[in-house]
C-alpha cells in the first residue's frame, strides 16, 4: 500500500490551495489517488468548516464510506451555524444491516452540545436506494433528537454505485 511518504504531494497543505486547484496524478495508484481525494474533502470537511454544499458533502461521505464490506452508519454532528463539531462511526453491522439506537445517538448529539445532524449509512451491495428499514430508523431519529432540540438536515446513503439524499428525495 502506498503511503503519503512515498508521495509527498498526497500531504500537502490544502488550506492553501485555491478551490479548483489540479493536481498531476499520473503514475499514482487509485489508491494513493484515493487518498489523495480523502485529504482534499477533509480539508474542505475539517472541524469548524461550515457545511454549504450538499454535493460535496455527499461527496466527501462517498469517499469515507463505500469500500466498507460490512454497513456502518455515522454522523456528522454541526453547531448552530452549521460548522461541523465533530464526524463519528456510531454503529457497525453485518453485509445487509446495522443496528441503529437513537438513544446512543441522542447522548452523542448532547455530549457534542450538537444542533443539527448529518446521518450517512453505507449499502456494501452497491445500491443507494434507500430500503424500508432506513427510512423507519430516520424517522425515528428525527422524532427522537426533536425532543432534544437537534435539527436532521439530512441522511445519506452511499454505495459504490452513488449517493441517495433522503433531503433531495423529500423525505424529510
């Protein structure tokens, strides 16, 4: 496996790099070039960023979630302006499912003093199509963190294949 090592260029300081900065990634690995991405969204991502563009934030959870072998469902916990506080794998499951809590998930939107939330789940089958089960659990979730005060701005489903929005979809 490569490492940014081997590649100084994967490390640099993107905070300084404009926007629509290009990069020659000739010769690279897709995995290094992977990487690369990863390190470029993260800048973008960082804690403290202000999440205003739901096409890279869809993006970036693209990047973080769709090579996993087994589902796992994480947040992204923001303030009151939307800057994000803190980003956390919550729950890992099996090939077709993972068991969400949404009083594990209401401690960690209090304990990051959160008011908004980000939800995003991978589907390993490749298929971003929001199932039954995901759609009942983000109900349940935007029910639960209601009684809290923490807003539901969105629920991703990432997979190989794409990423399915439930805000674009209006199911929120």
């Amino acid at each position: 496996m490569e490492t940014a090592a081997h590649y100084p260029h994967l490390s640099l300081d993107l905070s300084t790099q404009p926007a629509e900065s290009t990069f020659d990634v000739s010769g690279l690995s897709s995995n290094a070039v992977i990487q690369m991405a990863l390190n470029i969204l993260s800048a973008r991502h960082n804690t403290g960023e202000i999440l205003t563009n739901p096409k890279d934030t869809a993006n970036y959870l693209r990047l973080k979630l769709s090579e996993y072998k087994n589902e796992v469902f994480c947040a992204l916990f923001l303030n009151t302006r939307h800057k994000i506080i803190a980003f956390e794998q919550l729950f890992q499951g099996t090939i077709d499912g993972a068991a969400v809590y949404p009083r594990v998930v209401a401690q960690r939107a209090m304990q990051h003093n959160a008011s908004a939330v980000i939800f995003a789940h991978n589907h390993p089958s490749g298929v971003s199509e929001p199932s039954s089960a995901d759609t009942h659990i983000t109900q349940q979730l935007v029910e639960t963190l209601k009684l809290i005060d923490v807003r539901v701005l969105d629920h991703f489903v990432v997979a190989n294949g794409g990423t399915t929005s439930f805000a674009e979809r209006g199911f929120l």
